[in-house]
C-alpha cells in the first residue's frame, strides 16, 4: 500500500494469535527459569555444553520477553510518527494489543507470585 505505517500496523494486527502465544511463554517464565536452575548440574549442562551454549538455556528464555518489550518500543515510536500524520487507528490497535500482552502478562506473573 502507500502507507508503510498502516501496512507494519496490519502485519501485527494480523498475527494477533502467534504474538499472544508470548502471554503464556511470559507467564511460566519464572517457573521455567526454576527448573533450570534446579536441574542445571545434570541433563542441562550437559546439554548446554554439548551445543557450546555460551548464553546458556537461561539467557535465551530472556529472548521471546526482550523481544516483546522492543515490538512495544518500535510500536511507541511508530505510534507517535501516526500521530503525526493523522493516520493512526491501525497503529493504535496493534499498539494496544502488544501493550495489552504485556500488561496481562504483568498482572498474571503478580499474581502467581502472590500465591
């Protein structure tokens, strides 16, 4: 289309169901990084060590999180350059929506930790 902005805003919008699979990865986050560090002196260095892991199964649990909150900041910039423009309803749905993943994910993480 003409409009590159609405065209990154459609492709967001239009992998609603592939980004909020990241909801529940975000959730059992912590749970995951407590396995590991329970089982990390057997079947897990050994595997990390046999991949030549140098980041290590931790640290690339950290990757579907960091690349949610970078999505949330390319959509914060992009949103205001919308703004600017007067074009912004597509970009403020797929903004919504990836603020919404993390906000939930946020209170859900509160929550276990409450229990």
């Amino acid at each position: 289309s003409d409009n590159p902005l609405k065209d990154i805003a459609n492709t967001f919008i239009s992998h609603e169901q592939e980004l909020a699979v990241y909801l529940s990865f975000m959730v059992h986050e912590r749970r995951a990084h407590a396995i590991i560090q329970q089982h990390h002196s057997g079947l897990i260095s050994e595997l990390e060590s046999s991949l030549q892991d140098k980041l290590g199964l931790s640290a690339n649990l950290l990757k579907p999180t960091q690349r949610m909150v970078k999505y949330k900041q390319f959509l914060d910039v992009i949103l205001e350059k919308s703004q600017e423009s007067g074009e912004c309803e597509e970009m403020c749905d797929a903004h919504t929506m990836v603020t919404n993943i993390l906000n939930t994910s946020n209170d859900l993480c509160h929550l276990q930790a409450l229990q």
